[in-house]
C-alpha cells in the first residue's frame, strides 16, 4: 500500500512554478522521499530524491519539512511538456537491497498555456 | 533517451495463452525490476532480480516469473494469461547502489 498522500490533479500555467505536494506522516528514520514523473505513453522518469535536508537538480527542487512528515516538489517554470503524472513515495536506500518502489495513484499536472 | 529498451512495445494474447516480454537494460545496469500497471493505476511492483537471482517479489502469483541473463538483458514470462493481465508492463533497472531507478517505456500486453 501507498504510504504517500497526494491531490489528485493540480493545474498550473505554463512559466509559472509547479508546486506538488505530499504527505508521508508515516514516513520512518530511514525513508527516503523519491519523485517520479510519468508522461503519457512512456515509462516513469526519476526526477529527485532526497532524505531531510532540502535538494535541488537540474529537474525541480525538492523541500522536506523539517518533521519529514510532508514535502513539495517545485518545478520552477513549468512548460507544457511538464505535463505529467507525479508521483511522491517513500522508500528505503538502494543499499538496504530489493529496494521496490510503491506507486499510488498520483498527482496529474496539467500545464495551461 | 531512456536506456531501457522493452520489446514488443504491443502485444495482443488469447486468455490461457504464455507470453514472453523482454527487456534490454544499460550496461552496469546489474539489478533489474518489473513493474505492471493497470490503466489509470500508479506500477505494481512484480519482482526485482539482482546479479541473475530473484530479490524480492511483490503480490502476483507463481505464474508470473523471470530471468535475467549476464549480459543484463531479462525477460517476464506469464503462464495462463487471464483477461485481468491486461497492462502496461514496465521494466527498470539501475547500478545496485543507485538512487533512482531508469525505466523503459513498456510493453503494452492485452488479454482477449
């Protein structure tokens, strides 16, 4: 089962920041918090991951509240082709091993130009 | 340009039938997993192979097994396709130390 909470659909125009959000109350010590996106017809695509402190990439940036409890992925201008399934969830380090990654439902980002 | 290349891309099965998907994976690429997704469902995960040993498996029945080979290619075999296996099934794989994983754009199966 998914241990993340996220809006089902989100809009946001185009140039604009994406601001995704994700609750994991239920998030342990060791959890790491990872970001997918899924564009339609493709694969998942890893966009960022991060542990508590805050991270950012050439793809978005990643914020960690500081009980770890929630988090936003921020797209800092969005374009159309950031239009996408987004999926927040947590998950043990890759050396810990037959690290699965659990997927729920998502959050769909629409781009409005 | 994903590094993972999954074949067929769409495939079209009778109920009862066998079918074999493949995946093709980055070289160092050394733990490989399968993933099925159902339309307008976030991936399940099937099982994940590391170093051409099974490593873990999610909730899906015996009939669903794999492999993976030393050149870091692996297939998903699935027995006695019932209707319900229509799906998206999606390969990943990644160095086993990696923090994310690098996925193909998946095999469209569908069961009639």
């Amino acid at each position: 089962d998914a241990k993340t909470t996220q809006p089902t659909s989100m809009d946001c125009a185009e140039g604009r920041a994406a601001n995704l959000p994700c609750n994991h109350s239920t998030i342990s010590g060791n959890e790491y918090v990872y970001w997918y996106r899924q564009i339609h017809s493709q694969g998942p695509q890893y966009i960022i991951h991060g542990l508590k402190n805050n991270e950012t990439n050439e793809m978005a940036s990643l914020i960690i509240t500081e009980d770890r409890k929630s988090s936003t992925l921020i797209l800092p201008h969005a374009t159309l082709r950031d239009t996408a399934v987004y999926y927040c969830i947590v998950g043990r380090p890759p050396n810990f091993g037959n690290e699965k990654l659990t997927f729920g439902t998502g959050t769909r980002l629409t781009i409005i130009p | 340009e994903t590094g993972v290349t999954q074949s067929p891309t769409h495939l079209i099965k009778t109920r009862g039938q066998q079918v074999t998907l493949r995946c093709s994976s980055q070289s160092g690429h050394n733990t490989v997993s399968w993933y099925q997704q159902a339309l307008g469902q976030g991936p399940q995960f099937i099982f994940q192979y590391y170093r051409e040993e099974e490593n873990g498996r999610g909730n899906f029945p015996p009939r669903f097994s794999g492999l993976q080979f030393p050149n870091y290619s692996s297939e998903l075999n699935v027995n006695a396709l019932e209707l319900d296996d229509s799906a998206l099934y999606l390969c990943a794989s990644s160095p086993r130390e990696a923090y994310g994983y690098t996925f193909g754009s998946g095999t469209r199966l569908t069961v009639v």
